[in-house]
C-alpha cells in the first residue's frame, strides 16, 4: 500500500495544503483516530513500505 497523499500531483497538493494545513499530518491523524493508535507514523511507515 502507498501513502495516499504520493497519489496527488505536487499542484493537488499544495493547493489541498493551502486550503486545510498539512495533509501528511490530517492523514496520520485520521488513522490514530480510526484505529486508536498511540504512534500512527509507525503505522504509515509500515504502509509505506
């Protein structure tokens, strides 16, 4: 699995940053909230991988 931000051209997201602050961040905050993770950077990473 990708990070699903790596799916977005550089002017997709920018102009989603421009609008709604750092996506990586909402994104690994959307998992810890999903799944109640302490450390969801570990979680992506693994994803990632």
């Amino acid at each position: 699995m990708t990070n699903p931000t790596d799916a977005l051209d550089d002017d997709t997201l920018a102009a989603l940053e421009a609008e709604f602050g750092d996506v990586e961040a909402g994104v690994a905050a959307c998992v810890q909230l999903w799944f109640g993770l302490e450390n969801p950077e570990e979680m992506l990473e693994a994803m990632t991988e």
